[in-house]
C-alpha cells in the first residue's frame, strides 16, 4: 500500500513539474507540407517591432460540428504562437457572441454578418447562427477579421490586421489608367487584397503629368487602346529612376459569342520586345484547362452543360520563385506565350508553365467549342505564360518587371457581369506586387495551405493508390490489431497453463 502511495505522490509531482516547464517552454513540432502552423521570419519581424499592445478578440459560436470547430482550435493555436513570440504584447480571449444578443448587435455594427448553418438535432434540422471572426485592436485602431472558415489563411490574415493597424502611412501602387484598362472598382478582389497594405491609385498620365514620384510600382492591367508616345517616354523615365512595374496584357482576344479569335496591338508589345520579352500573338490551348457552359440538344430538348475549353488553360506549373510560392492553379482567359529574346545583361525568369498537354495557336482563327481534342493536337509542354525580368531596362539604374501574357486573369469586371476569380489569380498579381514593392514580407503566407490539388488531374497509378490505401488501409490496422491481440491473449494462457502445469 504504501508503494502506491509513493507512486501516486511521484506521478502527481512530474504532472505539476511538467506544467510548470510547459508555462516557461513553448514548444511544438510542425509536421505538415509548408509548415503551416510555423511562424514565418515576416510574423517574427512583425512582432519584434510592436511598441504597442495588441488585443485580439475571436468571436466564435461554441457547439458546432467537428469540422467547422477545427478551424477554432487551428485560430487557437496559432494565437498562442502569437502570444508567446511577442513577450506577450500579443493578448486575445475566445467569446462566444450566442451567450448576449447585445454582443451580437455590435457584432454587426462592425460589419460581422453570422453564418447560418443547417444542423440536425434528434432527427430535426434547424438552422443555427454561426460567427468565425475577430477583431484586432491596437489603441483606437481596429481591423476586422469577418469571416474565418477552416481553411483561412491564419497567419496571413493576423499578420496583415497587425502590420495595417500598426503602421501610419500605407505605400502606395499605382494602377495606370487611361488606354481602356479595367478600373479598380472593376478588379475588387485585388483591390481588396491590396488595401490591406498598399494604397492602390488610379494613375493617368497626360501632357503635364507624370508618374507619382512616391509610388515605387506601377501595374498596367489589359489595356486596349494605343499608347502614345509620350505616355511611353513617362514609363521608361520611371524605369530609369528605379521604379517597378507589372504589365498584364492581351496579345489576343476572343469572343465566344462570335467563335473568333483574333490578334491584339496596343504598342505595349513593341515596347516591352525592346527590352527583351516578347508576347507572342497565338493562343495558348492546354488539356489542363476550366469549362465554358455550352448548349446541346438532347432528346428533351435544348439542355446546358459543362465542357472543358483548352483555350482557358490553369496553369499549375510554376518556377521556383517568391511570386510564385504557394499557387496551386491560376486560370487563364486567351493568354498568350511569353518569350525573352534578350540578352545576359538582364535577368528573365519564366514563371507560369502550361502543362505536357499543351499547344500555341496563331490568331486569327476560329474557335471550334465541340472538338474532341486528341494528345496529337497538344504536343508541347511547358509553355511559357509569364515572367520577370531584372536589370538596367531603362537607363543605369537597376529596375524589375513583371510580365503576364493574360490582361484578364485579375479582373472581376462590373455590373452583373462581374464574376469571382479564382483565388490563385488573385494571389499571383498580389505576390507580384509584393516582389515588386519589397515593402511588407508578407508574400510566404498569403498561400499556405493547399488550395487546388484535384484528384482527377493526378496520373492514374496515384490516384489507384489512393483509392485502394483509404479503402484498405483502416482495414489492415482493425486486423493486425486484432492478431496483436489474439497472440497477446494467446501467449498468456499459454504462460498460465505452464504455471499450472509446473505446480501440479
């Protein structure tokens, strides 16, 4: 008896000694793919440089289901990451806004609309409030997180809230206006994303205006008018004094409507050829590729139905590069290849690659919606679809550009015909901005965490493993665990049959 009381005592004592060291010691292992749940030198940086405190209140609705509560734990534990890498400057609680309808009221006065969800209790479904978000507070300055549904990016979005309320003046990016580019009322996803840490501004440059000399980055998105001369004469002038720039252009355009493609020239072309980088005028067409809604006669008639159009290629295949980290799938509309003919005094590296199903079409032509495309008609791979360059390309200084061959991959458009993007295209012109701009550090964690991986694209030996080691697998584990069983038990009536056998 008193051994036990011993080793009672002894089991208590290591409980409390391992808590106490628990409190002084933070410490995890990270197992997942890019390291997810690891704070990135930017979060690090970030927190090192707070002079202030940072409360940060999570506002989630408790007795939810499993698969929506994971995304409250996984907010969790990166908040206790949060806390102890800032030496505590970092404070948040946990509320759930169900417990007080006043909560709720200033909930939405802060603009937090709840979920509502469909949950079944005793064989009855009811509909039920749900709020995912926070706010982030530092003095009278507060960003809100709205909306935190289980595949958020967590440390991207805390971290931008604090970088926004913690610095006085957002640089600033200018999105050239005046040759029919898209307005920023018409690119709302990116220019959502953008506001976080920039200030996006239209720029229109005339006869007696230039390019803002506070602005470090320039972005030309699809224009379709000619460009003078002297608009051209401004943008190697701010090149030359060590701006950046990201130019998004159409070399062609097509229009279902009419089934034709043809070939696009605004003088963006022959400018950027001066410097090395050729749009070429074709399209690209890619087994790998979205859907266009189409109309078939069926025997019940004229019905609607999805059909994959090589001439919208994803591109999935990406060099290794800070602007490109993390994209999974960046769907295209009519891109166009892009070449460097250059020579080593700059630097060009191709970014977005078509897949090994792939084909470049010269314009104009015609499109057929109905053809059944065969491997013989996509015999290319990795073609080209965007690139950056760096070096003297105007005057001595030392400048970078992007260049993509897709004027309309981050365009929402307006009106009812605006439409959601995917998020990889909005996550590409943002990195790119941020590469350009060197400004926040936050580029690595704006795509953590898987976000375009179809299985269907997989070869079919990956997917049959798949398949079969979900399936089998769980199986094997109940079996072997159950012949451990049976030899365990086995052994010890065994053994007892021995002990009886001997003392007889």
């Amino acid at each position: 008896m008193k051994k036990i009381y011993i080793t009672t005592i002894l089991v208590i004592l290591i409980v409390i000694v391992v808590n106490m060291l628990s409190t002084m010691f933070h410490f995890r292992l990270d197992f997942t793919d890019d390291n997810q749940y690891t704070l990135s030198d930017a979060t690090r940086d970030i927190l090192r440089e707070l002079e202030e405190p940072v409360t940060i209140k999570a506002y989630f609705t408790a007795n939810v289901p499993p698969s929506i509560a994971k995304g409250r734990q996984d907010f969790q534990e990166m908040l206790v990451e949060y806390a102890a890498k800032s030496d505590g400057l970092v404070q948040y609680e946990f509320i759930d806004p169900a417990t007080s309808e006043t909560m709720e009221n200033e909930l939405l006065q802060k603009g937090i609309q709840p979920r509502m969800m469909t949950m079944r209790e005793k064989d009855q479904a009811k509909q039920q409030k749900l709020f995912m978000a926070a706010v982030v507070s530092m003095g009278d300055k507060e960003e809100v997180l709205g909306y935190i549904p289980p595949a958020f990016p967590i440390e991207y979005g805390l971290s931008s809230a604090i970088k926004k309320i913690s610095i006085d003046n957002k640089p600033g990016v200018g999105f050239l206006q005046g040759h029919g580019e898209p307005t920023l009322q018409e690119m709302g996803e990116v220019y959502t994303q953008l506001s976080v840490l920039y200030n996006p501004v239209p720029v229109t440059l005339s006869d007696t205006t230039g390019i803002p000399p506070d602005l470090k980055t320039l972005v030309v998105i699809r224009p379709r008018d000619s460009v003078s001369n002297n608009d051209f004469n401004k943008l190697e002038a701010f090149l030359a004094g060590g701006g950046h720039m990201l130019v998004a252009l159409n070399r062609v355009d097509g229009n279902l409507q009419n089934a034709q493609g043809v070939p696009v020239s605004t003088g963006f072309e022959a400018w950027l050829a001066n410097k090395g980088v050729i749009v070429e005028p074709n399209f690209i067409v890619d087994a790998r590729c979205a859907s266009v809604t189409v109309q078939q006669q069926t025997p019940f008639g004229m019905m609607q139905s999805q059909m994959a159009f090589p001439y919208l290629p994803i591109g999935a295949k990406f060099t290794d590069h800070p602007i490109t980290k993390g994209l999974e799938g960046v769907v295209f509309q009519f891109v166009s290849q892009v070449t460097f003919a250059g020579d080593t005094s700059v630097r060009f590296t191709p970014l977005v690659f078509s897949s090994g199903q792939s084909n470049v079409l010269g314009a104009p032509l015609t499109f057929d919606i109905q053809k059944q495309w065969t491997e013989a008609d996509l015999p290319m791979s990795d073609i080209a679809m965007a690139g950056a360059i760096e070096g003297r390309l105007a005057g001595s200084a030392t400048s970078k550009m992007v260049i993509i061959g897709d004027g309309d991959f981050p365009v929402n458009g307006s009106g009812q015909q605006a439409q959601r993007l995917s998020p990889d295209n909005v996550n590409l012109l943002s990195n790119a901005i941020d590469w350009l701009t060197d400004d926040t550090g936050l580029i690595e964690m704006r795509t953590k965490g898987a976000t375009y991986r179809p299985i269907d694209e997989m070869e079919e030996g990956t997917r049959a493993v798949l398949k079969y080691t979900n399936f089998l697998l769980p199986l094997m584990l109940v079996l072997i665990y159950g012949l451990v069983r049976f030899q365990r038990n086995r052994m010890r009536r065994l053994k007892r049959m021995s002990e009886n056998y001997e003392e007889d």
